[in-house]
C-alpha cells in the first residue's frame, strides 16, 4: 500500500505483530481518576487548556523530527477511513511520533515507508545538507565575519535553513509562531482558571516565553517553574538535546572548534519540544522529599568535591523541587517512544541560561509510565537469568527509588563547563554519572533510615535486572542505555555481579557498593578532565558488546519484548 507514493514498508501481518505482540499501553488518566475528581473546578478547566496546548506541540516537535511527518501522518489518517492497513501503520507512527525511529532492539531504524529515513541533523537543518558541507559552512561564515549568525546557527532554539551558499537560523518563536501562539493563549486561558498563584504566574511567564524572541523570557519561565512544589496540577515544556547529530559533530573538527572557541561561541546542540500535564501526587512527592533531604549532605561526599563547584553545597539554600505526578498528556519529545519512555526528568539542562544564572532545578516523576510493566516477562526473566536465592530480591516497585537517585544525580558533581568540555560524548558520561551517583549513594539512606537493607538489596538485585539486562547493543545515539552496559561490564570486570555455567546472577552484596563508589570516582575524573579522547576511551572500553549481553538479549528475544508504547490520553 502506497501513501503519498511512499509503499509502507511492513506487511500487514507484520504491523499486526508489532502492535499485538510487542506494543505496550501506557494508560494516563482521565476524568474517572480520583485525582481528577478532587480538583477544583477551575482546575479541571484549567487542565483541559494545557492538554490542548500540549496537543498543538506535537504538531511542532513531529515538524522538528523529520520533514516528511505531518505529511505522512496526515495522509495515514485519511487513508484510515477506508483501511484496515493504514491504520495500523498510523499507530506505529504514533508510538514513534514520526516516519521513523529506533526501537531499542534493531541497530537499524524503524522505517514504516520505504525510501523516508531518519536525518542526521532531524529536521532542524536542510535535509540534504551533510556534515562535511557543515563544517565548510561554519568555517567559511566565521571567515567571512559572519559571526552572530553562526552563533545562532549553534543555538538550541533555532531552525536552520539554506541561504544561497550561506545558512541561516531562524528563532523557533519565528519558526513556529503560529504554533507557539496558539500555545500560548492555551496558557493565558489556564492562568485564568487556575487556583494557584504560583503556577498562575509561571503560565504567565511560559506564555510570554513562546511569543518573545528572547532567552531571557525562556530564562525567566525555567526559574519560576522550577520554584513549584507545591502546585496542584504539573506542567512542563520539555527542552532537550539528544536528537540532532549535526551541531556536535563540531566537536571532532579540531580547526573549527578552535575557530569557535576565538569567538567565543558556545556549542549547543538543537532542543527537541515537548509538553507534559499532570496531577501532583501528594503521597508521591513526600517519598521524593525524604531523598531531598541528603543531597546537601551526599555533594560533600561526592568525589572531589573539593576540585569543583556544584549546583549544590551546604551553606546555600537548595534549589531543587521534586514532585511525582499522575500523567494527563504526553506529547512531542516525550511521546517519541523509540526503544523507551521517560520515567522521570531533571530539568532545565545545564545549557540553560536559568541554571547558568542561578536558578533551580525541578524533579518530575512519571507515574503511570513506571507503573506499565510487563510482570509475567519479568517472572519468565528471573528464571531465566537470575539465581533462586535472589528471586525475592526483584522488586520493580524499587526500581522508582533507584530514579529518584538517578534524577538528583544530575544535580551533584563538576557543573556544566565539565560536562560540556567532553564534546558529543557529554551526554552519556553524564546519564552514566547520575546512574553511579545514585547507586553509589543508596547506602547512604539506608544510614539514614529512608530505607531499610531489605530494600537496598531489592534496589541492587531489580537494577541489574531491569536496567542492566539489555536487550540489544545500543547506538551512542542513546545515551542511557550506552551507560547501563557500561555499568554492566564494569560491575562484571570487578567481580560484584557475575554469572555461573548456566547463565545465573550472582550479586557480591558487599563488594557491589564498594566498586559503585570507585565507578563513580572514575566517572567523576573523566567529567574533570573535559576530554573528548578520555572520555571515548572509557566508553569504548566498557561498552563491549560482549558474548554476556548477548546472550542477555537472546533471552530477551526469546521472551518477547515490548519495544514499542501506546500512550493512551483521554483528555
């Protein structure tokens, strides 16, 4: 079957397997939900407004991803009215938010037509320009004094287009202004219903933020949402940077990163959009503020302490709100289900003019993501792979104790300079800290008696388990996953975690804290060293897809596995 002369690439047969068989719902509320019910009315109006912005993004983040999604997509739903074939293809396309995508199983894309790929530089630069054509641009530009449209041309909030022999940025609120002010009254209208004043006042400044070539008004919205704790409904603008390929290759052109750096022009790659809406989870969010609690004390002990700044230290006031929320919309970025989901999120990033200026950071948990579990695979898994004696160590409950760890993490240890001194390797080595830190630490609160050893032992046995058994060698593209198998091989190497002649997890409960703490010693000095070189080094070397992880993933495919995620939304 042809869509806009494009021949979907799978079979219907094949759709109906991916879509039975290795598709996940992912169920968000609706207006049945007990939280729901207890709000205020002006806040069950003011929700429906944000899930109606969140709605107008999608159109944004899927015009970002790929030239070809709103067409296709749009040509999918008409071809729907009379077509069993298309509609499927149209809900794979929805699982992935776009034409294509990884599905954290294949090396190779998801491609539901044949002839449309993936870009390296997505859709925010031309589609047929290559790296190498960049790179002479970019060069020719600065050579030129063309030198404050290359620094916009390496923002994170502009689209990049061909101008003669030249390129140009232009500002997403110029880019997406229709959008972006469609958004915006969405919020103006929210602000009107809300019964909160704070978070009236952040909606206020986010809406502002979406009509005002400015980054200072981005700047403004990040700090007064990050002061939110104690708001009755969550929403946040998503702005993060994993997908373009493009800006970082920069990093491995030594001529033009020397070019730049006489300017004084800050590389950051482009921040794909997305938008989340919830409902705080009260109960939740105290579990989240226990572990708040240490993180003053834990960025004394990090590694090194003494060497750099942090975002955090003792005398200052912690900036850093927490809440766990029950989901009513995900969509863009975040709905962008390729090999995974979000379960949780530590924004704004480090590049952000906000963090950069003194601002806090917000923790948001995802609850009913964490709560889409696949128990009979994971039961099928442990007999598999595990030894008996660690069967009652399983827990996935715990596995949300282990992210909590993982999210403050991001906020302990070397500031931004560090981590953007390693180039396009940043991003793993600093997913792969914020794992460390967390298991690192989770003695730590068991001395301080917010868990017990019981637990501590489940948060070992469950994330080895259910983070560390991958299910195929990841691309670098996919910095989490990256980060897991190197702790696998890591805990392997030193002896914390091994495996018998049948293929059984043994876990050294006493060694296993021990060689955390000295990953995370070696992690933290690759941060110090601001080097690309160290940097590839250390994952090149624990990133070996070795015969363990391969027959880890066999098993996985033997059981089937469920790459693949069905956001349902009701509202």
């Amino acid at each position: 079957m042809e869509i806009n002369g494009y021949e979907i690439a799978y079979s219907e047969a094949e759709l109906d397997k991916m879509l039975n068989e290795q598709m996940l719902p992912v169920v968000l509320i609706d207006e049945q939900f007990e939280g729901y019910q207890k709000l205020q009315e002006g806040d069950k109006k003011a929700l429906k407004h944000l899930v109606a912005a969140a709605k107008i993004m999608n159109e944004v983040s899927q015009e970002q991803d790929h030239h070809m999604n709103i067409v296709q997509r749009k040509a999918l739903e008409k071809a729907t009215i009379s077509s069993s074939y298309a509609a499927k293809a149209l809900k794979l396309f929805m699982s992935l938010n776009g034409v294509e995508g990884l599905n954290g199983l294949d090396a190779e894309p998801v491609e539901i037509f044949k002839g449309i790929s993936g870009l390296p530089g997505r859709n925010f630069y031309p589609v047929d320009l290559t790296v190498g054509e960049f790179h002479k641009i970019i060069q020719k530009m600065l050579e030129d004094g063309k030198v404050d449209e290359v620094r916009k041309i390496l923002s994170a909030r502009t689209m990049v287009r061909r101008d003669g022999e030249v390129l140009k940025a232009i500002d997403y609120t110029e880019y997406f202004a229709k959008e972006f002010s469609a958004i915006a009254n969405e919020l103006e209208v929210a602000a009107h219903y809300t019964t909160d004043e704070k978070f009236k006042d952040y909606l206020g400044w986010q809406a502002q933020a979406l009509i005002q070539n400015n980054e200072d008004m981005d700047m403004l919205a990040d700090k007064h949402w990050a002061v939110l704790q104690d708001s009755e409904l969550e929403f946040t603008l998503s702005r993060e940077c994993y997908d373009d390929a493009i800006t970082p290759s920069v990093f491995e052109n030594s001529a033009l990163m020397a070019l730049l750096n006489r300017y004084n022009i800050e590389v950051n790659s482009k921040d794909m959009l997305g938008i989340r809406v919830g409902i705080v989870n009260k109960q939740g969010t105290e579990l989240l503020l226990k572990f708040k609690d240490l993180m003053k004390e834990l960025a004394a002990k990090m590694p090194f302490a003494e060497r750099y700044e942090q975002n955090i230290n003792k005398s200052d006031e912690l900036k850093q709100t927490m809440v766990d929320a029950d989901l009513a919309a995900l969509t863009g970025d975040y709905a962008q289900c390729r090999g995974g989901i979000t379960t949780a999120q530590n924004l704004p990033n480090n590049d952000k003019l906000s963090i950069k200026t003194g601002g806090g950071r917000r923790n948001v948990y995802h609850r009913q993501v964490r709560m889409s579990v696949d128990k009979e695979k994971n039961r099928k898994l442990l007999e598999r792979l595990v030894a008996p004696e660690l069967h009652r160590y399983f827990d996935p409950e715990t596995d949300h104790l282990f992210v909590i760890g993982h999210e403050n993490g991001h906020s302990l240890g070397p500031d931004s300079k560090y981590q953007t001194g390693l180039g396009q390797y940043k991003h793993i080595i600093e997913e792969h800290k914020a794992d460390i830190v967390s298991m690192a630490f989770m003695p730590e609160y068991v001395k301080a008696g917010v868990i017990d050893d019981e637990t501590l032992k489940k948060i070992y046995v469950t994330h080895v388990v259910y983070r560390l058994f991958g299910k195929a060698k990841p691309q670098l593209s996919l910095p989490h996953r990256v980060a897991e198998l190197i702790e696998l091989n890591y805990l392997l190497e030193n002896k914390a975690i091994s495996f018998d002649e049948d293929m059984k997890l043994h876990i050294d409960f006493e060694r296993f804290p021990q060689v955390m703490r000295q990953l995370l010693e070696d992690t933290v000095e690759i941060q110090l060293s601001m080097s690309p070189q160290k940097a590839k080094e250390f994952i090149e070397r624990y990133s070996v897809w070795s015969d363990v992880s391969q027959k880890i993933a066999a098993v996985h495919a033997e059981l089937g596995v469920k790459p693949y995620k069905d956001i349902k939304m009701f509202f």
